[in-house]
C-alpha cells in the first residue's frame, strides 16, 4: 500500500522551492525581527483590534514583556456573519490603529489578509501578511501575498497534511517571494470539538517541518487550544520542540476580548510566561 506522503517525486517536481536544502535555514526578516535565527520570536497582540487605545494599550505592554512583534487582526474570518458590540472587524481602520501602534512602539506588525484584492491595502500598513488557516489554499490569494514581497505568515489549515501545507507555501514561493513562516495553529481529528481539544496541537510537525523544509516554523498556542489556561503549557512546549517562535492572543480584560475571549491571556500571566520562557531559552539555547 502506497501512503499518501511526501515523495521524492514531491521534491523534485512538486514542492522543490519549499524543501530545497532543509539544513540551510531560511531567516525571515523585517523591521529589527529575524525568524528562524538564532533567537525565539514571540509576537503577542489582540485577537481582533478593537480601537485605538486597546491596541496601543497592548503593543506597549506586551513589548514591556519582551514580545518583538505585534499581531491584531482588522479582517477577520469569522465563523458567523454578523457583526454586533460583542464580533467585528474594524477594516482599514483597525490597520491604521496597528500603523500608530508601530509608530509608538517600534514593533513590527503582522495581520491577516483574506481577500486577493486588498492585499496591496493591507501591506501599505502591514509589516507580515497573515494568511488565516481557512485560507491555506486559497490559491488566488497566496499568489497575490507572493507577488507582494511581504514576508507572509501562512497558517496551516486544520485539516491538512504537511504535504499540502508546503504545496501551499510553494505557490507563495513561485512567485519570488521567499519570505514565508509557516505557523501550526492545531488540527482537528475525530474526537476533536471537545472542550479540552477543539483543535489538537501537532506538536511534531514541528520537528517534520525541519525535517523536510528551511522555512521557518512558528506555533499558534492560542488558537491550537482555545483555552486560555492550556496556552502556557503549549508555548513552552512549543519553544522545547524546537519551533522558531509562537504567536499569542494577549488582551487587558481577556473575557472581554470582542474575538476569542476564551483564550487570549492577560498581562501578567503573559508576562509570567515570557520569564519562564526565558529560562527555558536559557536551557534549549534559544534565547528571546
Ligand atoms: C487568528 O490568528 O486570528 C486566526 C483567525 O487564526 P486561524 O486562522 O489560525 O484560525
Ligand atoms: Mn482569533
């Protein structure tokens, strides 16, 4: 029986950009930041951006804790159309609240594009363009993020193999644009949907990403749980197992987050974490 698997036919003809040479690294850089060196990345920031002082609020304090990059989305993919007080995107208007976050803090920003015909929009105010788990195969999409030149963070979608999840940066990479990170955000399985496991981390795909790929290779901890008291436990698992960063939902008053309020962490067990992770940086030779 034949798995369906990454081949050697893959490599050559398939995905060749994506997993040529695995032992010369990628490093993606922008503004002061370099992913996939020497140093473990953490980017912190609000689910969704709210207003203006929330995300400042935010960018200044998580950067006190040492986060190097902020994350806030202003186009979100959310699973229910409506928009009330409570779930909403805020637009061009929330990237430009992201730019004066820049402004005041020094720290690159990254945020989710999902549409093909906003992307140059979206990259006059962003410094990384995310591109959302459900947009993995968008392929319209991913060539536009490629013809940009931006460094892209492409999350996984959960539902796909590392196979597909390198097809996919392959279309981003065949336009010239080499600057992708790639992100594990969970998977779903057949006994995911529980309260203790929406999605489930793959934690190995860390090592396999490494294994077959140079592009660097980050963890969503809070959207891989949902769960706000797991995601210490999966960052600092996420830096052991040898992931070049993680990205983290942070917010003032997180059951009041407008986005994801079940899992974002507040200030000080952000700020608690970032010590510990320090210390297990210490330890692994990965310092923050
Ligand atoms: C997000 O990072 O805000 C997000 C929507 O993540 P995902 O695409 O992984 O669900
Ligand atoms: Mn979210």
């Amino acid at each position: 029986m034949t798995m369906k698997d990454i081949t050697e036919g893959d490599i050559q003809n398939n995905i060749p950009l994506a997993t040529k040479d695995p032992s010369n690294r990628t490093i993606v850089k922008f503004g002061d930041v370099a992913i996939g060196g020497d140093k473990f990345v953490v980017i912190a920031g609000p689910c969704a951006v709210e207003n203006r002082d929330q995300v400042i609020d935010i960018a200044e304090n998580v950067k006190k804790s040492g986060a190097q990059v902020l994350r806030g989305g202003a186009f979100k993919p959310l699973t229910f159309p409506y928009q009330n007080e409570k779930s909403f995107e805020l637009g061009e208007e929330g990237l430009k609240y992201l730019a004066e976050a820049r402004e005041a803090t020094g720290m690159p920003v990254v945020t989710e594009v999902m549409d093909p015909r906003t992307v140059e929009m979206v990259a006059s105010y962003a410094d990384v363009l995310q591109i959302g788990a459900r947009n993995m195969q968008n392929f319209p999409l991913l060539a536009e993020v490629g013809r940009s030149g931006k460094p892209v963070l492409l999350k996984r979608h959960f539902g796909c193999s590392l196979r597909d999840w390198l097809g996919a940066s392959e279309h981003i990479l065949v336009q010239g644009n080499p600057n992708v990170v790639l992100c594990e955000r969970g998977v779903s399985t057949a006994h995911t949907h529980a309260g203790t496991s929406r999605f489930i981390i793959d934690i190995q795909v860390v090592p396999a990403v490494r294994e077959y790929s140079h592009l660097p290779i980050i963890v969503d901890p809070s959207h891989a749980t949902f769960k706000r008291s797991y995601v210490p436990a999966i960052s600092k698992a996420a830096m052991a197992v040898g992931a070049d960063g993680i990205i983290l939902d942070v917010h003032p008053v997180p059951e009041q987050a407008a986005v994801d309020p079940l899992q974002a962490l507040s200030y000080p067990v952000f700020g608690q974490l970032m010590e510990e992770l320090r210390a297990i940086g210490q330890a692994v030779g990965r310092p923050i």
